[in-house]
C-alpha cells in the first residue's frame, strides 16, 4: 500500500524530578543536602532510512511517546536519562507542524535526522539551594514536560526522472521495459492508481551509470483542481531532474490533436506550479508501431519548433527503447538534483538543546 501522507503526534519525555534527601551517615551529624538532580527526558527523532519507502506504518500508528526521564536520588545520583525514540520516515519527506503548516524539515539524504520534540529538562535535587545561610534546603525543582506536537508528513518521490501523460499513454509499459519495475498494466484509463519507481541501469561495467523512473498516474485536463488522480500525485513532479512526457499518436486515445495534448498536460504542470515547465523535457512519441502518420508529423514539428529532444518509441515491440534509455540517462547526468550520499557523521555528540531550569519550585521528595 502506498501511503505519502500521514499525520501523527509525538509526545517527548518529561523529565524526571529533583530529589530533596539529606545525608544520613554516622558520625556526620549534620551532612547538609544530598539530593540528586532528575534525569532529563527521551527526544523524538526522525531518520531518512532507504529501507522505508512509504508512510504506510505512520497511518496505523499516529502516536508516538518517548521515555521520561527517572527521578532524581539521594546520595547526589542523578536519575536516568529517558531513552529516545527514533521514528525511520522515508527519503524525500517533508516534516509540517500540523498546528501552524510550517515546515520544519525536509529529508532528502540516508542517515539524515532531525529532533522533532526535545524532551524535558531534570529539575534539581535540593543540593543546588544549599548556601551560607541556608544550609538545609527542602526546596528542588520538578521536571520540565516534555515538548509535544501534531506534525503532518508528506512524501515527494525522489526520482531523476517523471514519466508525465494522459491516462493510458503507455506509461507503465514504458517504465516495465526500461526497468525491473512490474506495475500493473491494462487497456483502460487510471490504471496506475498510485506512483511505481523503477531503477535504469544503461551502458556496460565499469562505465555502467544508473537513474531512477517514476511512472506517475495519468493526467487530465483540470488536473490541478482536483480532477481525476493528479492532484494526489503532482507533487512527486517537483522533486524529478528531468521530465519525460508521452504523447498517443495513434488513433486509438480519441484525441484528434497530440499538440493540444501536450499543451493541455504542460498547462496542468504550469498551474500546479510554474517551475515544472522551467525542468528539462523530453517529448515521447508513444505507440509508434501504430501511429498516425499525420499526428506524428505535427508532434515532430512541434518539437523542433521548441527545441525538445524528441524520440518515437513503441514499448510493446520495443522501437526506439533503447536510443530513449540513453537520451535520459544523458539529460539527467546532466541535470541530476537528487544526492543519495549519506549525511555526513558530526564529529561530537548531539547535546540536548534543553530550556533554561524553571525557576525553583517547593516539592516532596
């Protein structure tokens, strides 16, 4: 099941108590205070993990709690620090507080992470109040609560490539002879009902280079606005280097102009947002073995005319796959966006970022 949104609520740990104790030793009639600090409590974190790729076990599990922090002791033992929870989300999604819709981060690289609620601060035990006059001190601080959130989570497909069109192009036949990728296929519009990425592998070792692919369910006009299933999916265009947009030339998709296709599907893009049409473009000429001749000479022109690389293909019988395959791997070699590379490891520990102590509050121990 694919699933590229979900909205949870996490819940850091507070932190443990201040302990008030005093020291009860032989021979050490007035020991003054002993009381140990609480422990501070466990953080929220999210990590970009390449084995996840989707949110589907945030949409059954919406809550997520971290540990609180122990109380503090006598003897001046400072209780336990609460463990953390670390919550694995997929490359390429994009962190939301819920409450206000910013956006507080956005995952794009393995191993990266990011603290989404800080757990409370240990308050003090009743060593910290102890001075020249006030030797024996019943005051110490409880925990600070932890920091708690409504975030929302969205998926944006990392792919160096988007396979753009109307419903029933040929798009996920395409994808299927390109790579390993086996979405479904039928002779009906809409039948890829959620995004399929596949992995290309073209040349020979030790000069081999590989991209990814993302066939994209099928567009139609007014997509933007919510009709048909691309309103669900355009997101997944904006993160792609390079867009590869089928055309039918055959007289089977009922759509007498293919230049009125592709202005209509380029529209939608530009509507969504302006920066898809700025993104290099690949035309694709689909269905080949069955083309129209006349439909083929004006997608041709039209293609010259804008200066569009223009390839025919015909991914049943396998025409032209092979001069595409190339034709994309050259243009996203040359316009990738997308880093794969692991975050770089910091050099020092994460030190907790907690708030100043709360000012001194009367407690039981």
């Amino acid at each position: 099941m694919f699933i590229d949104e979900a909205k949870i609520r996490v819940k850091a740990g507070d932190g443990g108590n201040g302990c008030m104790a005093f020291r009860r030793e032989k021979f050490v009639p007035r020991g003054g205070p002993s009381g140990g600090d609480g422990g501070h409590g466990g953080d929220i974190i999210m990590e970009a993990s390449l084995s996840h790729n989707t949110l589907v076990h945030f949409r059954f599990n919406p809550e997520h709690k971290s540990q609180r922090g122990g109380h503090g002791l006598g003897s001046n033992c400072t209780g336990y620090a609460g463990e953390h929870t670390i919550l694995k989300v997929p490359i390429g999604t994009v962190l939301f507080d819920e409450e206000t819709g910013e956006q507080l981060h956005d995952f794009t690289r393995p191993g990266e992470t990011f603290v989404v609620a800080r757990g409370g601060r240990g308050g003090r035990g009743n060593q910290h109040f102890a001075t020249s006059t006030h030797q024996a001190p019943r005051e110490h601080e409880l925990g600070r609560p932890g920091e708690e959130k409504s975030l929302r989570l969205e998926l944006r497909l990392l792919a160096d490539a988007g396979l753009v069109g109307y419903p029933n192009v040929g798009k996920s036949t395409l994808i299927s002879r390109l790579s390993a990728a086996r979405p479904k296929i039928a002779n009906y519009a809409f039948t890829t009902l959620e995004p399929n990425l596949g992995v290309v592998s073209v040349g020979d070792w030790p000069h081999e280079q590989s991209f990814t692919i993302a066939d994209l369910p099928g567009l139609i006009e007014g997509a933007h606005l919510g009709a048909g299933l691309g309103i669900q999916f355009l997101k997944h265009i904006e993160r792609t280097s390079v867009i590869v947009h089928l055309v039918d030339i055959s007289d089977g998709s009922g759509r007498p102009d293919p230049v009125e296709d592709f202005k209509v599907i380029t529209a939608e893009l530009k509507s969504f947002d302006p920066d898809l049409i700025l993104k290099p473009t690949i035309l694709v000429a689909a269905k080949a073995d069955v083309a129209n001749p006349d439909k083929l000479k004006k997608l041709r022109a039209m293609a010259k005319r804008r200066k569009l690389p223009f390839y025919e293909i015909s991914a049943v019988t396998g025409e032209g796959i092979e001069p595409l395959k190339f034709g994309i791997a050259e243009a996203v070699a040359a316009h990738r966006t997308v880093d794969l590379t692991p975050a770089p490891v910091a050099a020092k520990k994460r030190k907790p970022n907690y708030p100043p102590p709360a000012p001194s509050a009367r407690g039981r121990a």
